[in-house]
C-alpha cells in the first residue's frame, strides 16, 4: 500500500486532507509541531485534543509517534525547522506523495518575528525537498502557496493568473513567493515532481482566524448566550475570492494525481465576495440584535488589498475541476458546526 505523508496535519486544510487521503486507501503519516492540538482531528485520537509524553511511542529511535484509532493513519511530531529529525522521517516512510501544508500561515506574526516565518517557510521548504533529492526518492510534492505572494498586483483590476507577476507587500507572502520558487528549482534541476497550488481564501467547518469563521463563531457563542451581543470588526470594505475546503480538497487530490510537475494552479472560486457581506449573511443566521463596531484598531492590518480575486482557467480547463459550494452554503454549514462544538465546549 502506498504512503502518504502531510506536514502541518493538524491544521484546518491538513486535517480535512486527512480525512481524504484515508478514503483514498493509503497509509498516511500526519506531521506536526511537538505538543500540537488535535482539535481537528479528535476522532481519529479517541477525543483528546492534547497528548501526554506516556501516550507516545518511538519512531526511529524518538519518542515522537501518537497513536491513532485508525489503522491506516501515524501521527508524528516534528517540526519542519528539525532538518535532521525530518530527513530520517522521510527516508524511512518513502512517501508517494508528500503534501506541504505546515507553515507559518499568518500575516501579523509574519510582521513581529520575521526570522521565525522565513525559517518556518523557506527552510522548513528546503528540509522538505533534500531528502527526497539526497535519497533520489520517487515523491511527488503537492506545496501549499498563497495569494498573499501578489501583494501589489492586486491592482492589476482583473482577476489574477497564475503569470501575474509577484509583488507581496510582507514578509508572510515574500516566504511562499520563496517556497514556491524552490519547489520549481527542485524540479527543474533535480527532477523531483512538485505541483503548487496558489490557494486565495479557503475557509469551512474546523477553520480559526480567517474573517468567515471568526465572525460566525462570534455569532454562535451570542447566540448561545456565551458572549454579550456586540462584535467588534476590522475593515469591512475589501473583497476576497472565498472558497470552501470541500473544493479545495477536491482541487488538491485532482492536481496532487494529474496535475503537471512544475506547473503552479490557482485553487479559487473565480468570483468577489465583500467582506461587509460575509458579516450581513453571518449576522442573518442568529435571532439576537447584534451591535457591530468596526474598524477596530487590533483588528486591523498593517496593508490591507482592497480586492483578491483569482483566475480559475487552468485548473478548471486542464483538468476539470470548478467550485460546487456558495458561500451562503458555506456560512450556513459553519455557523451549525460551530453551535453544535459550543454546545459541548462552551469556556473556549
């Protein structure tokens, strides 16, 4: 049985990929960071979000794999700044297919530690690609990029392609315009198959930080009578390009199996949403009067581009894929996902 390997397992788009990977049939190893919460994916660690020391068992000598309660599926920690841990993971599993998801995801903290994302993104990338070229390993890359690699381009007042020029305006974008470039050196140079996937913005049920999710689990803890009812928001006015993780995991698995070695694919929805209309939807599924303040100072970035939006054509013509789930659809499954978790946990 084939293997499969996924850095930054426990993520939001990591997890639901896990999901998809075991229905796949193949044996998969989730990485992650030491001491990581399972929130997202409590059901394969029989409920516990955190893990005790006694509860882990050697992998390659370290004290470093969890449990799980499916057969197909081996959690391991290490960090992907761990070049020396992470060679001897790869060179043990051989995997037919790796897929970099773990990184340094978030702009603000890109701002306050730097050093951190560029070693987390651009070497954490490197520690990824020279086993499998040092080993001469048949794996293919699947590398998670961004739209936040645009920065400035944003203005270009078109839907953006894959051949736009890249111009990120801080350090969270200039580390995945890094990380992708690399993935397309190791490549060209040394033959490894690498395929990106530029995503814009994904959100859906496990996701934390991004503007959907944060403005419906607000919404679902008033509703609930957890929180008074009053939010407090950032710049309502830009435009993203939102996608659900349903079609990202769909998109992923199409490029991951027929994508081309090399190539770089945008994972959006090929359309504008407006962030005051995220909130308006969101607001629509409680019974509560809810106040709203905006443009509340921590909520607000350093830079902020006005409108994202992507351009679809080459994945949807190359190899079929197109978004299914209206942001309505969306926002409707979340807000129920998020009542029903804080029905069961409700201090978080």
């Amino acid at each position: 049985m084939d293997k499969i390997l996924i850095t930054g397992s426990n993520g939001f788009l990591g997890s639901h990929l896990i999901d998809r990977c075991i229905d796949e049939n193949y044996i998969v190893y989730g990485l992650d960071r030491p001491s990581s919460s399972f929130r997202n994916l409590v059901k394969y660690t029989n409920g516990k979000e955190t893990i005790s020391k006694k509860n882990k068992v050697n992998f390659l000598g370290k004290k470093i794999q969890i449990a799980s309660n499916h057969e197909n599926l081996i959690f391991l920690e290490c960090d992907i700044k761990n070049q020396l841990l992470l060679e001897k993971i790869i060179e043990e599993i051989k995997p037919k297919l790796l897929f970099h998801f773990g990184a340094q995801p978030y702009i603000i903290p890109s701002w306050e530690d730097p050093v951190n994302t560029f070693e987390t993104n651009v070497i954490g990338t490197i520690n990824v690609f020279e086993p499998i070229k040092k080993f001469n390993l048949k794996t293919r890359v699947i590398l998670a990029c961004s739209a936040a690699e645009f920065g400035t381009t944003t203005n270009i007042g078109r839907p953006l392609k894959e051949s736009d020029p890249l111009k990120a305006i801080h350090p969270y974008g200039i580390s995945k315009i890094a990380a992708e470039l690399l993935a397309r050196q190791y490549y060209i140079n040394f033959g490894i198959e690498a395929v990106n996937l530029r995503f814009f913005n994904l959100t859906g049920t496990r996701r934390t930080n991004d503007a959907s999710s944060d403005f419906i689990r607000k919404i679902a803890q008033i509703e609930l009578g957890l929180k008074e009812p009053v939010i407090e928001v950032g710049n309502l006015n830009p435009y993203r390009d939102i996608l659900d993780v349903v079609d990202a995991i769909r998109a992923i698995w199409l490029t991951a199996t027929k994508g081309t070695p090399g190539e770089t694919y945008h994972v959006c929805t090929n359309q504008k949403t407006q962030i005051r209309k995220l909130l308006d939807i969101s607001l629509s599924f409680s019974q509560k009067d809810i106040k709203v303040i905006e443009n509340v100072t921590h909520k607000l970035r350093k830079t902020d581009e006005d409108i994202i939006i992507g351009d679809n054509t080459k994945i949807t013509s190359e190899l079929g894929w197109k978004p299914t789930k209206s942001i309505q659809e969306t926002l409707k499954e979340l807000f129920d996902y998020w009542i029903d978790y804080y029905k069961t946990n409700p201090k978080i």
